[in-house]
C-alpha cells in the first residue's frame, strides 16, 4: 500500500489516567466542510506503558480521535486515513505529552479536551494542514495587516487592528506560559506543595479536602457538604457535635451475668470488664447496661457503637453477639446453645411486633476467617418472621484475626427509616496488619426509633478452642440522631471493605418442639 504524502504535525498536551479524546472536523482548501463517507482511519501510540488509541467516524464530516488512560510521559503517535479504494495517507502526527496526575483515577467517562479543523487536498499530493483553534489570534493578526494593505482609508485601522490582535495573542502565549511555570509539579510521592495561600471562591473539591494544617474530610458519594470554609471554630464545633449526639451507657456489674461457672471481671467497674472461658469451653453472657437515654415514644436511637473483643482466632472457635432492637413481642431466651442457634427465638405461634434480633458472629472455619450476620424481625402485611443472613469471607491472614484483632462492632443507620428498607449496615472495626479494617459486613433493615428506647442488653455467646480464651468488653455507645440523621456512613464508606459472599432472605422456621 503507497503512502503519499507526509501527515501534519499536531501535538496534545493531557493528562495521565484520564480517557480522552479530540473532535477532527475535516474541511477543503476552501473551508467548506469535506465529505470523508467511507474512509477508515488506523492509528498507533508508542511510549512508556502505551494504551490503546483510536479514530472513529462520527458522521460524514467529522471524527473522533480517542484514547485510553495514559502513564505519565510523552506517548508518540501517527493516524493515517485510508480512502474506499484502499488509498491510504498519513494524516496528523505528533506526541500525546501527558502530565502526571494529582486525584487518584477515578470511574470518569472519555473527556473531549477540543476540536481541530483538518484541511484536506483532493490532490493525493497535497499538504495536509490543521486549523487549531489555539491559532485563532494569530490568524485574525494576519488578517488584519493584510486588510491594512489593501483597504485605502481604513489602513491604518486595519493596522491598529492587527496590531492589537497580534498583542492579544502574545499576551496569551505569554500568560499562558507564566501560568504553568508558576504551577507546582507533584513529586515522586505524588504530593504538590503550594507557596502561600490556596483561596477558593465556589470550587468544588474531589476526594479529599485538606484544610488549615491538616483536616481532612473524606465524603462518601452523595454526601451532603457545605461551601464555607473549614476553620478552627467550625473544626471544634464538629467535634463537641460528636460528642453531644452520642450517649454512653455503663454496665450494671450486679446484672451481668455468665453461664457454665464463668466469672466476669469488672476490671473499671461499669466501664471494662472482661471473661475467660477454660479449653473447649463455652459461655453465654448477659451485659445490661444503664444511661441517659431520652426517649418519648420516638427516642432518636440510630444506632450502636460496641466495644467488644474475642482473644481468638482458631478452627472451633466462634463469638456471637446479639442484640434486641425495639420493644414488643413473645420471645424466648436459648442460652448456651451452638453456634447456628438463636440466643432468642420467637414464642412458637406467637406475632410479630416491632422488636428484631441482630446477631453478628465471628468465626474460622475451612481455613478462613468468616463473618455471617443475621436478622430475625417481622415484615410485610400481614406481618411475618423472616431470617436475613449476609455471609463473608474475611481475606485475611494471621496477623489481623477478625476476633482478636477487633475494636467494635458499629450496628447503625443514616437516616430514620420508616419501611422495610435495607437503610441500617453493620461494620467491624479492627486492628491488625491489614490496611482494609473498617469492614461492612451486612446491610439490614433500618427503624424508626419508636418504641426503640432505653440502653441496650448485650447477648454474648462464645466456644474456646482447646488452650481457652477471653472476651473483653466495654460498655456500647448509643448513637443518637442530628434530626433524623447520624451521617454515621459518610464517616465510614470511604474507607469501608466488604467481602460478602451471599445474601439470603428466607421465612423464619420454628425449631421442632420436644414431644411431651
């Protein structure tokens, strides 16, 4: 196949990891539009980790000159034009200069950065020229001086006119440089260090703000924000917020209580206490607690932040914790039962009302860390029990045990639910070497505070492996509502890892009862 004649030059400057793209508008040597029906176009990319690049019709006089993210550097090109008949020329040629990048990549679609107007000879011979818009000043310059030639009385108008676009366009070259040689470059570690002050009137801010030394603000998509600026006033005010809108409760020593001959022990009498269980053994634990906690029908309750804490990690071993949300209902206690029995269950026969259990449970089978949670509640008309059951498969390895690594579980919603929506989640905050530790390990369904009051009842359930074990406990926080909002999620989204691998939702089946 003949190459005919040598492409125009046409470099882009971009940036790294973001698609973009180019409109071609193909004109003749008379600036009408060109009919480019049944041509194709083939185009290449060259340079360090090189992404696809390609051109694409988008209608009889126009095309799309488009590629994929790339790394930072400059990625050489060539695009070629082929004719019906097979005929092919080069078209533009050039380098894709692309900057590094300061945001992470994101999910963006394909920007288009601009157009060019390609002139295109009907001569197979013919040069190819390109029209950039960027060359606009320039050519009003050379426009004008030529009418200053020829126009007689208006020359020196004309003169004055070029002179003054000629002005306008090195003005803007020269601004234009100065602005990117006052722009700071990022460093090998990907960081910008500005001189002076940022000020910011009506931006808007990607992914993370950062503000007066150092306060940093994650938000979780569609999370709501506010166009003041950050300071050290409105900092502590969101500070004595979190405060205020949380109510801490404290054990009652002398009513909880363990099975099996386990003692708890008070270590801060009310706040801490904790629990060993001997080899093999197993205990059910009931923590009561006490607190202000307002209430009048409706009590704002959104949620609970639970310190708890199991020291192992081993084949056999499990830690449940369960707890009754709301009021009402028949239901009846099964302590010491095994890992997939209900610390509480329906009253055979008994209705629905508005209480539901959450029961969260820990545990290492098959050689992997596991996490299931479970929601008996009551829904639909006429209402009925269902179990909600969301399985995980933990990806960790010895060194961030779920259980032994944990700080707390969080069982909260965002914002008052009043349907059967699944509007609450449950997290698992822990330690260990792992950098993904704040996990979600469910979503269940939200609730509309009322009859949802008083401080809660912890339902501790565990088995020891053969050398024992403990659990540790601190009283939970209740999490009460700014309005009908905790905005809880927003603080936890961003950084949240989930490894959910069913979720089932199945009618509550009462066990067999013994015969009499």
């Amino acid at each position: 196949m003949m190459i005919l004649c040598q492409g125009a030059p046409f470099d882009i400057a971009t940036t790294s990891g973001i698609a973009q793209s180019v409109m071609l508008r193909f004109v003749d040597g008379d600036g009408a539009a060109k009919d480019i029906s049944g041509h194709t176009f083939r185009c290449a990319v060259r340079g360090p980790g090189a992404a696809a690049i390609k051109c694409d019709p988008i209608d009889a006089t126009s095309a799309r000159l488009a590629w994929s993210p790339l790394k930072a550097g400059a990625h050489a090109y060539d695009l070629f034009m082929a004719a019906p008949d097979g005929e092919e020329r080069p078209l533009i040629m050039g380098e894709i200069q692309a900057a590094p990048r300061v945001t992470p990549p994101g999910n963006e679609d394909v920007v288009t950065i601009g157009e060019i107007e390609i002139i295109v000879p009907d001569a197979a011979d013919g040069e190819v020229k390109i029209i950039d818009p960027a060359a606009d000043a320039a050519e009003r310059a050379e426009a004008a001086a030529q009418k200053a030639e020829t126009a007689g009385t208006d020359a020196d108008a004309a003169r004055k006119d070029a002179e003054a676009a000629l002005k306008l366009a090195n003005d803007a070259a020269a601004a234009a440089q100065k602005a990117l040689a006052a722009m700071p470059l990022p460093d090998g570690n990907g960081n910008i260090t500005v001189q002076g002050n940022v000020l910011a009137q009506g931006a808007t801010f990607w992914n993370t703000v950062n503000a007066n030394g150092g306060i940093n603000i994650p938000l979780a998509v569609g999370a709501a924000t506010d166009t003041a600026a950050v300071n050290r006033a409105y900092a502590l005010g969101m500070a004595h917020l979190v405060l205020m809108n949380q109510a801490r409760t404290y054990w009652i020593t002398s009513s909880c209580t363990a099975t099996n001959g386990v003692t708890i022990n008070h270590v801060v009498p009310g706040l801490y206490c904790d629990a060993r269980v001997g080899g093999n053994g197993r205990t059910s634990l009931t923590m009561r607690t006490a607190g202000v906690i307002g209430a009048s029908n409706y009590s704002k309750i959104l949620g609970y932040s639970i310190p708890v804490r199991n020291s192992v990690d081993s084949p056999g071993a499990w830690f449940k914790t369960s707890l009754l949300i709301g009021e009402g209902g028949q239901w009846e206690e099964q302590p010491d039962g095994d890992m997939d029995a209900f610390r509480f269950r329906p009253v055979s026969g008994s209705a629905p009302a508005i209480a539901r259990l959450v029961e969260v449970t820990l545990y290492y089978q098959d050689g992997k860390y596991k996490a299931r949670v479970r929601e008996l509640i009551g829904v639909g008309k006429p209402r009925g029990y269902v179990v909600r059951t969301t399985e995980s498969s933990l990806n960790y390895d010895g060194n961030t045990g779920p259980s032994s690594a944990g700080y707390r579980l969080i069982i909260a919603q965002s914002e008052q639910s009043y349907t059967d929506a699944l509007a609450a989640s449950v997290w698992l905050v822990m330690g260990g070497a792992a950098d993904d530790t704040v996990v979600k390990l469910a979503s269940i369904r939200g609730w509309d505070t009322y009859h949802v009051n008083g401080a809660p009842v912890l339902y501790l359930d565990t088995q020891a492996p053969s050398y024992g074990g403990y659990v540790q406990m601190e009283s939970p926080t209740v999490i009460n509502g700014i309005g009908n909002n905790t905005y809880v999620r927003y603080g936890l989204e961003p950084y949240q890892k989930s490894w959910i691998t069913s979720e089932t939702e199945e009618p509550y089946t009462e066990p067999e009862q013994p015969a009499e």
